[in-house]
C-alpha cells in the first residue's frame, strides 16, 4: 500500500519528492547535530536539538508554514518544548553556526549537482568563478521593547554571499548582526577564501587597494567595478576596442599602490547605449585577468553576469521566506537567512536531467516553489517523516539514481515563465478632482466593444 501512494507522488508531484528527499539528506539528524557541536562556542542542546530547530525552520523558509508559530503548531508533538523555549534557542544562534551550516550544505549539494552533471560551463573557460555581493536583511516588525519606540525600521543584519555561478549555489555567507555595518568591514573573511586561479567578481563597493592587491598576492584573479573614490595612476591612454550589445568599450592600464608596493592591473571602460537605473552613463572595470585570456570586450560581458546572485536574493526574497519579518533578534534572522540559502537547489537538480540551459532560461522559481508548498503537507500526512529516514543513510550512487529517475518524471511545461512583451510608455491620465471614483459597469456598457455582458 505504501509502494503505490509513494508512487503516486512521484508520478504527480515528482518536485515535491525530489525536494523533500534533498532535504533530508543534507539536514539528517546526526549530521545537523554534530555540525552544531562543532560551531557552537556558548550555546549548547538539551531537549530542543538543533537539528530539530532546522527542521521546522526550513518549512517557514520555504513558505510551507507561514510563520514560527504555525511551523511549532504543525510539529508540537515531535518539537517537545514550549514555544518559549524555541524562540529563545532561535534568537541565539551564533552567527558562525549559521554560516557554517550554510556552507558546509552547500558543499554536500555542490557535490551531488557535479555529480549529476547538473552543472553550467565555467564562465571563464580553465578558471573558477566566484560572484560576492552584500545584502542587508529587510527591516522587521517593532517587536522588541527596545524597537517599539524607533521611528526608524529596524534592520537585523546584513551579510556577504559568495556565489558559484556554475552550480547556481551560494557556497559562502559572511553574516554580520549590525545592520548598519559598512560591508567592507567584512572583507577580511571575505579574502581568507580566496584560493588560486579563481576569478572573482563583485561590485563597486567592494574596489579597495586591500582587496585588489591580497588577491593578486593569493595568484588569483579580480573582475571589479572601479568605486569613484578609488586612487590609480594611468601608463597608458583609453585605446578603443570595440563593441558590446551594451556599449562601446576602451581599455588602459593603470597602477595602483597597497602597502608600499605597486600593482598594475588592466581599466576596462564601458561608454553604455543606454544609462544605467542610477543614470551612469559611462562604467569602469578593474581586472588583474591576462588579455590573451579575456579581451575587453569579453570582460564587459563577463561582468554583466554579476546579475545573477542579485537574482538569488530576489528569488529567495519574492518565492521563499527568507526575510522573515517577525524575526527581530539578529541571530534568529541571520539563520533564517542562511537556511533559505539552502533551499535555494532544486533548479540544478531538474538542470542535470532537462539541460542546464534550459532551466535557466526558462524555468520559474515561483511556480517551482508553489508546486511544493501546495503538495507538501498532504504528502506528509500520506508519507510520514519515517518513511523519508532512508535517504540519509541510501548509497550516494543509489541516492542520485532516485533523483535522477524523479527529475524525468517532471514536466517542465508546468513551470515555465511566463514571458511578457516590452512595455509600453502610457500616456499620463489627467487627475480630476471632481470624479474621485468611477462605475465600471457604465464604461463597460459605453464601450461594448470591451464588454461581454
């Protein structure tokens, strides 16, 4: 009887099994747990395991329950604590087991993606791309006495993501409970991952002499924004070369001193058709990258690829949960954070079965993410969580033979965009103060044509 309704969802709502079984892979129980031993410094378990805290939290993250409250109300029975008690083991995770749950599950899914050959090819053919930028978490409700009397909107923290465009993962965070803190404050554990051949790429906020220069020091290589405020010295004048769909592009070398010593790197210049929505007309690009192995041109289409971690973050901000706003405390925030960044694997699976490509270009995050908070609780109550226990302990190969044989089941008709076409300028609608509303069943019938009463 189980063999059938297990079928049942698999041939119905194949996304919905294929998630579900990831996730208890990657946060099985004893795994989560021991994670958490070795992260902690001054929070520890005792009747509420930090497994059991990850669990219920990925079903707000993921928009299954629409709040912590609703999540404790589901899974009281197995939670066995107070709902005091699990906000206050949520309010004090640590930063530093946040990111390195973040990480450390990132690491297994990056795995599994490679192995299921779900993975693009490297923007940079040879080297390894790694895309960073700053996010800071939307403001929260007033919920704590100390905000209640702030006209202001109280920020909970910001951190920094590093991206793997490759397998569409953020593989690093760098969280910070200061919401006001400058991002560069953060760069320091930012280079600390920084190894050779990879080629970094981050926006203008990130251009400092620190960061251009322990980068090149680590053979590594930069694909930055020239900040405005960032001191350089020409060696040769702006020589055109060429054209890009966004611009014409000019190329010259620079220097620029760190610490006493003296670095060259290339000034790649971007003259754009069309300005920018903070109106820059004009846009610089710092790279320590050899010309013979990207050209200017190639580095202003390298660079517009930054767009995709801003993508993520609209992603998990629009589909997932991943801002909660009821979550004031920092900490409580932060790892909500952090675990939305995990839950953010699916694509890559249906990727190495249906065409990275494809998925990419065509696949919708909404409709993916409501396909499995529609399916999820009804298939819980038919599959109960015993049921799911064998995945953690399944053979890898036989693990990625299931998800495999899942992803074919998908039919991706079922979740692709919806393309609209270019806007259209409207005309300004006069305001008349004197008809402050309208009847829509009078226009209707003074334009038949409109109407199908």
């Amino acid at each position: 009887m189980l063999a059938l309704i297990w079928q049942q969802f698999i041939e119905s709502t194949p996304v919905t099994v294929i998630a579900h079984s990831l996730m208890e892979r990657i946060f099985a129980t004893e795994s989560i747990d021991q994670l958490f031993e070795r992260y902690a410094k001054k929070q520890y378990q005792q009747e509420l395991l930090f497994s059991t805290l990850v669990s219920l939290m990925s079903l707000v993250v993921c928009g299954i329950c629409r709040s912590v409250n609703a999540a404790y109300r589901l899974k009281a029975k197995s939670v066995g604590v107070s709902i005091a008690a699990l906000y206050s083991k949520l309010q004090r995770v640590e930063p530093e087991v946040s990111r390195g749950l973040m990480e450390e599950t990132a690491a297994e899914l990056k795995g599994i993606i490679e192995l299921l050959g779900g993975q693009k090819a490297p923007l940079l053919a040879g080297y390894e791309c790694r895309i960073f930028d700053g996010i800071s978490l939307a403001g929260t409700e007033k919920r704590l006495e100390v905000l209640r009397h702030q006209s202001g909107k109280p920020l909970p923290g910001k951190a920094i993501v590093v991206y793997d465009p490759g397998t569409k993962l953020a593989v690093n965070v760098f969280p910070c409970e200061d919401g006001h803190a400058q991002e560069r404050s953060l760069l320091s554990a930012v280079l600390a991952q920084v190894k050779a051949q990879q080629v970094w790429m981050g926006d203008r906020n990130f251009c400092t002499c620190e960061l251009l220069a322990k980068v090149s020091d680590k053979q590594a290589y930069f694909v930055i924004r020239q900040h405005g405020q960032f001191p350089w010295q020409a060696v040769t004048p702006l020589a055109p070369c060429g054209k890009t769909e966004t611009g014409e592009v000019f190329e010259q070398t620079i220097l620029f001193e760190y610490a006493g010593k003296t670095y060259q790197c290339r000034r790649v210049v971007v003259n754009l058709f069309h300005p920018t929505r903070d109106e820059d007309t004009q846009i610089a690009i710092l790279t320590n990258l050899p010309a013979e192995v990207a050209s200017a041109p190639q580095i202003a289409e390298f660079y517009r690829q930054r767009w995709q971690v801003e993508t993520c973050f609209g992603s998990l901000t629009l589909n997932f949960n991943g801002e909660i706003g009821t979550l004031a405390y920092p900490k409580a925030a932060l790892f909500s954070f952090c675990l939305a960044l995990v839950t953010y694997t699916v694509r890559a699976v249906l990727g190495s079965v249906h065409g990275v490509d494809k998925i990419e270009v065509a696949l919708s995050d909404y409709y993916l993410v409501d396909e499995i908070q529609g399916n999820y609780r009804g298939m819980m109550v038919a599959l109960p969580p015993q049921s799911w226990q064998c995945f953690a302990a399944l053979p890898l190969s036989e693990f990625l033979d299931c998800l495999q044989q899942w992803a074919t089941q998908v039919s991706l008709k079922r979740f692709l965009k919806s393309p609209r076409g270019p806007k259209k300028k409207k005309p300004k609608i006069p305001y008349d103060p004197k008809h402050l509303h309208v009847s829509t069943a009078r226009l209707l019938r003074s334009n038949p044509q409109q109407s199908n009463i």
